[in-house]
C-alpha cells in the first residue's frame, strides 16, 4: 500500500524561516524541525541559518554516518517538494551542483575521506612531546628569562598544534565513530587546551555553514571591537550601535585583534558559554587543564609568575592563530545572505595559501582552506589530493579559486587595515546621518 505524502512548493517552505517555525528541506524532502532545533548537536543557529532553504549539501558536508542521521531525522518528516518543483532553490544552477555532488562521490571513492591513524597518533605525540621537554627545561634549567623564553615558545608552539587536533576532532574527520570523534575532542581542547567543545561547536559550524555571511558566521561578527564588509558599518551605524570608535579601529586592531583574541575575549566567552549553557562535562574537563598547568608550574614559578606565563603563553597562541584563520577569510568577501550554492558560497569566502611541509604543520593543514570548507569531514592529510580536482570544478564554471604564497597572504591582512579605516569612517558617517542608509541604496 502506498501512502499519501504531502507536497510543497519552495514558496510554502520560504514562509518557515522565524524561530519556532522553521523548515528545511534536504534531497527534497521537507522537514520540520521548529522544536528539534534545540536538540541538534550541532546547535540550534546553524539550523536556524538554513530555514526555508534547500540544506542538502550542507546536510551531507557535516555528516559522515548520513544513513545514520536519516534515521533520526525520519519523525520530523513532513512532505516532499512537488513534482514540478526543482531541486535546488532560488536560482541555483542545478548543474553545477550535480556536478559537485559528483565529485564528492568520486572523492570518497577513491578513499579521500579515509582517515590514517598513524597521522592523528603521531600529531598528538609530538603536542605531548613539546608539553614534556617544555616542563623537563624548567626543572632542569630554572626558571631564568632565556629559559622561560624558550619554554613559552615551546608550550605556544602546542597549543597552537593542538588547536589545529582539537580541529580536526571537532569535525568528526579522525574516527569512523561520531562518538569517539566527540569524546577524544573533548579530550584534546578541555584537558589539552582548557577550552570547551561545546562553545567550538556552536560557534565553528555556523562558521562552515554560512562563511563570511553577515549575522551569520559569528567569525565576522565581532561587533563589540571591530565593523568589517561594507554592509556591516552601514547598518550598525544606522541602529546607533558601538562599543568602540570605530572609525579609529585601523589604529588599534593589530594591539586588540591578534594578542587579546584569545586570552580575553575568547577566554571570557568560554567560561560564560559553559556556565550559562550548564556544560558541565565541559567544565570539568576544562578544569583538568588548570589543575594540570598549576600543579606543574607553581612549585617552579609560584603562582603569580606561573599565571603570568600562562597568559604569555595565550598571547602568543593568539597572535598564530589569528594571522592563520584570518589570512583565508577577511580579506574576502563580506555580504548579507546571498542564497548561493555550497561551492560558490564557500569559494567567494575563502581562499588558499600554497603548499609546503612548513605551511601544512604551521596552520595545520587550513593553508587548503577551500577543501577543507567543501569536505570538512575529510581528513586533512588528503586535502591535497582533492585540490586538483576542486579546482578544475572551478575552472569549468567560472568559479575563482584564489591560492597565494604564505607572505602574500599576511601582507594582505596588513593590507586589510586600510580597508577598516574605510569601514570605521562608514560606520561614523552613517553613524551621523539618519539619510546615509537611504543615500546608500540609491547608489
């Protein structure tokens, strides 16, 4: 016996797109998940930003057990698009995602998504090794300046590796279990880094989902220090909001972006995310960290000069870790929502850094930042195995694929400061005028 089914035009599943009515379709079917958002382990926003849209090939980018997921996702199924309806939603062209569906079933078949486990094993031992001789150089040496120089650059060195493992973990693209993935990430950024997998994943995959999108990727948000793009100036300054003179952010944004990144803003949004969320595991295996870090360091440093190197040694981790995530993204694009495909979204916002074994350790492996946006549970020892064959994708519609040497690409973000003594002068000047907005859109 064959059941009826509902059916659904894209008009129909645009309606649901406000918080407590969503729909989403995927390999077009036609999902309601309004109360399932909350319970989505990949947090609710990321859901949230595909309401009313066609969500295949990001359904099939973040999941690497799709039957498995199918299964859960069967009670929330409503209907299918209509017969006439196509496939993709709001102008997409269809062969260009057929074409890269394509190529990702060609990927997994010639084993790019297989992980080798030797390559994770060795990677966390040499993060081991590093916590180790640093700790050996302070009980062998003391704790003289040169000697303390050296074991900061050490222990920046691995926290900085081990934010690139806790990467990889975090996107399921190590074990064939979602499960071990999910318990050994906790493992490496708690106990590893003191930070939490949770906060990680609420923030990162809205990152992946919607790159450089305005209210969108949290990554481009930074409302409280910076306004980057040229629509964000326009509208923050229009609604009268700042928390910064914006239109000095040129001056300051080396002194606040790269050194405070991460041993202040991203430090206060750890601890208020898992106490506010009640990530409690979280918590606990965050404060394994500190437990472990002052328990080696406070018998040689006592505990202001040990807290001290600590946040030395954020500092430094902090400065790595911007230059490497932002060479790829903030030079590139930055828009509202503009409903593209998986490929060409992803391509407008982000670009490569050549290869070379220097580049591949130093950012591990996100000098392929478009491979790894495309296929983010592929292990990333295979990225460049996949590069050829995104590329000529590229070639073949027009698509940009934008690779630049490792120099190249940080004198762009120098480069970028001129363009947020632009953004800051946009954010002032809307700021002061009620009519700029409307002026700006007759332009």
């Amino acid at each position: 016996m064959k059941y009826l089914i509902d059916t659904y035009t894209w008009e129909e599943v645009q309606k649901h797109t406000k918080s407590g009515d969503q729909w989403i379709v995927v390999e077009r079917k036609v999902y309601n998940v309004s109360q399932w958002v909350k319970r989505h382990p990949g947090g609710l926003r990321i859901i949230g930003h595909y309401a009313g849209e066609d969500a295949t090939e990001a359904f099939t980018a973040f999941h690497p057990d799709l039957p498995l997921v199918r299964k859960y996702m069967k009670p929330l199924l409503i209907g299918e698009l209509e017969a006439s309806e196509p496939s993709q939603d709001r102008q997409k062209n269809a062969a260009l995602v057929e074409d890269f569906r394509a190529l990702r079933e060609r990927l997994e078949a010639e084993g790019c998504f297989k992980t080798q486990p030797l390559f994770f094993l060795l990677h966390l031992g040499h993060i081991l090794l590093l916590e180790v001789i640093a700790l050996m150089l302070v009980w062998y040496f003391g704790t003289g300046w040169i000697n303390t120089a050296i074991v900061a650059v050490l222990m920046a060195t691995a926290q900085s590796q081990a934010g690139w493992l806790q990467h990889d973990f975090g996107h399921l693209s190590v074990c064939k279990s979602s499960r071990w993935n999910h318990l050994v990430h906790k493992f490496v950024i708690g106990h590893l880094k003191g930070a939490s997998a949770g906060w990680w994943n609420h923030r990162h995959f809205q990152h992946h989902a919607k790159p450089n999108v305005f209210k969108k990727d949290p990554d481009v948000n930074m409302l409280n220090m910076f306004v980057v793009g040229k629509v964000q100036p326009v509208e923050y300054g229009v609604k009268k909001v700042k928390h910064l003179p914006y239109n000095h952010q040129h001056k300051y944004f080396f002194f606040v972006g790269p050194p405070l990144l991460i041993p202040v803003f991203f430090q206060f949004q750890i601890f208020h995310n898992m106490v506010s969320h009640g990530l409690w595991v979280d918590l606990v295996w965050c404060i394994s960290y500190y437990v472990r870090y002052f328990l080696c360091y406070t018998q040689f440093y006592g505990l202001f000069w040990a807290v001290i190197l600590f946040n030395f040694v954020r500092f430094m981790e902090s400065h790595w870790f911007v230059w490497v995530t932002q060479m790829s993204h903030i030079p590139m694009n930055i828009d509202y929502e503009k409903h593209q495909d998986w490929l060409s979204m992803q391509l407008v916002a982000t670009c490569n850094i050549e290869q070379s074994a220097f580049n591949d350790w130093f950012s591990g492996h996100l000098n392929f930042q478009i491979e790894h946006h495309l296929f983010p549970t592929m292990p990333r020892h295979n990225y460049w195995r996949a590069a050829p064959h995104v590329r000529a994708l590229c070639d073949k519609y027009g698509v940009k694929y934008q690779e630049k040497t490792l120099y190249g690409a940080f004198a762009d973000i120098i480069r970028y400061n001129t363009h947020l003594k632009s953004h800051g002068f946009t954010f002032k000047k809307s700021f002061c005028s009620e009519l700029f907005l409307y002026n700006m859109k007759q332009h």
